[in-house]
C-alpha cells in the first residue's frame, strides 16, 4: 500500500485566483491521478499524472484550467486556475504501482466565493 | 459502456444485520473490481478487491460476490457494526484504458 498526504485540507478562495494541491507519497509509485468529488457524490477522475510528461486529461477538463506537474516518482500538483463557485469540491489525489489498486489521500477541501 | 451502476443509493440496517451492495457493469474488458470505505471529511480508503477468476473473496467481515456471466458483484458485510456506517464505492478497471471507473455511491448507516 501507499501513504498519501495532500497540502492544504481545506481551502477558501476568491473568484479569479488559482490554488495548487500538493500530493505526496510516502514510497515511489508508477501512477498518479487526480479526481474531483462533489460533496455527497461520486469521483470523476481529471487526469493522470505523468512523471517526465505532460499529464493526460479526462473529457472536460483541461490543461489551461488544471495545469498538473509531476517532476519525480512521489510528488504532483494540481493547480485549479481562475477559480469559479462551480470550482468547489473535494480534490483527491491517488497513486499506485499500477492503474487498478489506487490509494487516496484525504482530499482537499475547496471552496471558491 | 465504460458505467458502473451501483445500488442502491442509501441502506439502512440494524447492528448485526448484512447489508449486501450491488454493482453492475458492461465492459467485458474491465479485469479489476475494488471496493472503497468513504468517511466523512476522508478519502476513499480501499476495502477490498477481486479479480474475474474468482467468485467469491472474504477479507474479515467483508465478502464479495463476483458474477462473470451476469457481470455483477456485490459487497456484504457480515455482524455489520455502526462503525461501518460510511459511503461505500464500487469501481471496476480494465488494462485497455489504465482507468477505475467508480459506481455512484452507497450510503450505509447500522443503527445500535
């Protein structure tokens, strides 16, 4: 298994800024993703994180809106740009050695006035 | 094709009982079936999974029944405790697309 902690819990923004989400695994892990979670629903995956690469997005989510580093085999970031009420979520971060057995982090909180 | 439907939405059951969750999909290229224990504020904590090459797995009080032909599976949790109560997630895998798809959720609450 994988320990998987993420920097902030929680966030409160204003319209118009940008936030990033760190993530950060305790063991070097092939796969990283990141998801988002509306409160009281389920997860939609928005990309995979590649290491060396340019992430790949989920339909609907874009690289301009969701810009994603990930320099080294334990570490990413999500940023979420020029934030909108329809921003706020929870933003999960999960890694594994392969696609099928992900761990998650505890999430951040996001919410964008 | 790439769903999981998962029901039903919300359970409730006494202390003791067996509450069962029940997912279907239609991929027949998904190969990996987890399950995931959600509490509130927390993230998704993987409970435990199943390949197609087998029906049926128990890890402590928690079974899975897996049903290729019908592609189907389901989650029971036996001597079901209020410590249980969380938001349970099927999900499903497949190899070709490197992807979980999860199911919409299931509520749980075991009443003392």
């Amino acid at each position: 298994s994988a320990v998987i902690s993420q920097k902030p819990s929680r966030d409160i923004c204003q319209r118009g800024t940008s936030l990033t989400i760190q993530c950060q695994v305790d063991s070097q892990v092939t796969m990283m993703f990141w998801y988002r979670q509306q409160p009281g629903q389920s997860l939609t995956l928005i990309a995979t994180a590649n290491q060396g690469s340019e992430a790949t997005y989920e339909s609907g989510f874009v690289i301009d809106k969701f810009p994603i580093s990930r320099p080294n085999l334990t570490f990413s970031t999500l940023t979420v740009s020029n934030m909108s009420p329809e921003d706020s979520s929870i933003y999960l971060c999960s890694a594994g050695r392969g696609g099928d057995e992900q761990y998650f982090g505890p999430g951040t909180r996001l919410t964008v006035t | 094709q790439q769903q999981v439907k998962q029901s039903p939405q919300s359970l409730i059951v006494q202390k003791g009982g067996i509450p069962i969750i029940n997912c279907a999909y239609e991929n027949t290229a998904f190969d990996y079936f987890p399950w995931y224990q959600q509490f509130p504020g927390k993230g998704p904590a993987l409970l435990i999974a199943i390949r197609p090459d087998v029906s049926e797995k128990k890890e402590g009080r928690f079974t899975i029944s897996f049903n290729k032909s019908a592609k189907q599976f389901s989650l029971h949790i036996m001597d079901s405790q209020p410590g249980d109560s969380a938001t349970y997630f099927c999900a499903a895998f497949s190899g070709n697309t490197g992807k979980l798809i999860f199911g919409q959720g299931t509520t749980l609450q075991v009443k003392p």
